[in-house]
C-alpha cells in the first residue's frame, strides 16, 4: 500500500475513467466511505476524478466495526448519495445500510485491491458481454447441479431468485458492483442444496488466505453443511465456520462462476497480506465461486443474516443449469462464453 495519500495524483486519470463508466455526471454526488485503515491515496485519487468529471465529492471516515451500521446519519448520506465507493476495510455489503441505500436508488461500489490489480482487470466490454450471457443462461432455469472428479455430487435450486452479475462498475441506480470483477453468482433457496461439496488440492479457502492443500469433504442437507471433514485443513475450515457460534453460517450463501480471462488464480498466495487476490480467484475464468454464510443483500434475495460470509473459489468443478452443460472440469461448454485464438489478449 502507499505510503502516502499525495500517490493518489498518479491515480486520477485511472479513477476518472472507471467514474466515467460508472456514468458519474456532472452535479452528481460522489461518496467515498472509509475507515481509519483505508488506502488513502484511493481518497485522493475518488476525489479528483469525481472534480474532473463535475461531480462533488465527500467522504465519510468511520472507525474499523460495524457501529457505524446504526448511524441513521450515514445511512441518509449513503441514501442521498448517487455513487457510494466503499473502501472499507470491514465488512459492509450485507447489511440494512447497504441495502437501504440500494433501494434509495444509489449506486454503489467497492474498491479495495491492490492499484496493479485494479488496472490489470479493469473493466473491458468483453466482460459485461459475459457477465449477460449468464445471467440469461441462469435465468433460463431453476437448478444448478455440480460434479468434480474428486467427488462433488451437489445440487441446489434458486427459482424466483434473481441472478447478480459483475463486470467491474456500477452505472445504473440501485446496482452494486467491484472494481474488479467478473463472475456471477445468485442465492440458492435456504433449505435446497443437498449433497456432497468436495473441495481439491489446489482450491481456495478465501477468508484464511490459503489454498488447500488436501481434499475437504463437505456433506449438506437441506441447504446447509452437516459435516465437514479431511485433514489440516478441513480442521481449520471447521474452526473458521464454528468461530460465530451460528448455525446459519453453514447455509450455502451463494453459488456461481467467474468468466474473467486476465484474472490470475496464484494471486491470492502473493497478495492477500495486502488485500490481493480475493477478486482474482473470485472472477477466475471458469471457476465455481461458492459462499457460505449471509446474503443479505438486495441483489440477491437472500434471507440468511448469519454474522459471517466464507468465500470458496474453486477449479476444476463442472456444472449444470439445469440439463443444459455450462462448465466442465473448470472449462466453459458454451459457445458464447468461450475464448476465441485473439480474446485471451483483450486489454
């Protein structure tokens, strides 16, 4: 991280083109919400973009905990507000605040990756392209089936539940996105999932910052882990889960897959010290991204409010909507979604 705000002046001419697809307008408010551990030269860089676009710009500084939640203050500023950047270093998607602000009609977007990471993916038509044709391709059905030759067999429906997409910026009211990104991801109903989850070598438990190492077999019934079990690290997944003393931390949050070619699956390993990577092997290209925990939000339409939210991006998974084939063993089967001979250089 810099270590020093005035970094942020390099920074403006790339903050100014992301403004400019988050169709920031002239007379326009701007809020950049922080907290006291925040990259400041992400401020100063949210700030002269938006003056370069017209826009006023203000920014919100709050402690690192979530008591800022109760603050009908903030809640109103977010909700007066046409973008709201966060860069929380703390949780705030899943909460009543965000989704106020959300049904308020404002846009809202999260930035918290390292610079170099922020223009290695910066968002390309390519993939929003992507991220259209799966949200149709999700809600073309009502079941997700997934298998992997370590021997995930699991199944989960999300009929009536909207399908959230990413594609890197937030440009129309009531959106909420990240830059970076590319996946999409939707809610399976709470009670649905029923099988097995086996997470392989080589898969990421995101919130511990590590890879696994050897295989953790995840049993669940009626939409929530009943077992988990393996070696080192399915001990420290247990750990990790049982940390809230909340039965609805095992409830399968969300489920969906990544389509971003230029995300780098190692990042994370390199990275995470510093906030790298999470989007990474979120967005991988061909991934299946499944979470555990709240999910809350008003894009998805979940109802689980559990005080915890695990992300685990994984490879080599194939999946179904359906009867229709969408990814096998980490590659995409259709048509539309697949990289051409030049797509893999798009920049």
């Amino acid at each position: 991280m810099p270590t020093t705000a005035a970094a942020g002046a390099e920074l403006v001419p790339l903050f100014r083109d992301h403004l400019e697809l988050c169709n920031v307008q002239p007379g326009e408010v701007v809020l950049g919400f922080t907290d006291t551990m925040s990259n400041e030269a992400y401020v100063t860089a949210l700030a002269g973009a938006a003056r370069v676009l017209g826009a006023d710009f203000f920014q919100i500084v709050v402690g690192c905990d979530e008591t800022w939640m109760r603050s009908q203050a903030i809640i109103d500023a977010w909700k007066g507000s046409d973008l709201v950047v966060g860069m929380l270093t703390t949780e705030w998607i899943y909460s009543d605040a965000h989704n106020a602000a959300l049904d308020a009609g404002a846009r809202t977007l999260m930035i918290i990756e390292p610079e170099d990471m922020l223009r290695r993916m910066f968002p390309i038509p390519e993939i929003r392209r992507r991220a259209e044709v799966s949200q149709a391709l999700l809600q073309a059905g009502t079941t997700l089936h997934l298998e992997s030759e370590a021997g995930t067999d699991l199944t989960l429906s999300y009929e009536g539940r909207p399908v959230m997409i990413q594609y890197g910026y937030s440009d129309t009211p009531g959106r909420w996105d990240h830059w970076p990104s590319g996946q999409v991801v939707v809610a399976p109903l709470e009670h649905s999932a029923e099988g097995t989850l086996v997470l392989d070598e080589g898969d990421c438990l995101l919130n511990l910052g590590r890879y696994v190492m050897s295989p953790i077999r995840m049993e669940l019934r009626e939409g929530s882990i009943v077992s988990i079990d393996g070696g080192t690290d399915a001990r420290l997944a247990r750990d990790h889960f049982e940390s809230p003393r909340d039965k609805r931390s095992y409830g399968v949050s969300h489920i969906g897959w990544g389509y971003e070619h230029r995300a780098n699956w190692n990042a994370l390993g390199l990275r995470f010290w510093e906030s790298g990577g999470v989007m990474d092997t979120e967005s991988y290209y061909g991934n299946l991204l499944i979470a555990f925990g709240t999910n809350f939000l008003r894009s998805l339409g979940g109802e689980n409010r559990a005080p915890f939210h695990f992300d685990i991006p994984t490879r080599n998974h194939s999946v179904w909507v359906d009867d229709r084939q969408i990814i096998d063993r980490g590659s995409f089967v259709v048509p539309e979604l697949q990289l051409d001979c030049q797509e893999g250089n798009v920049e």
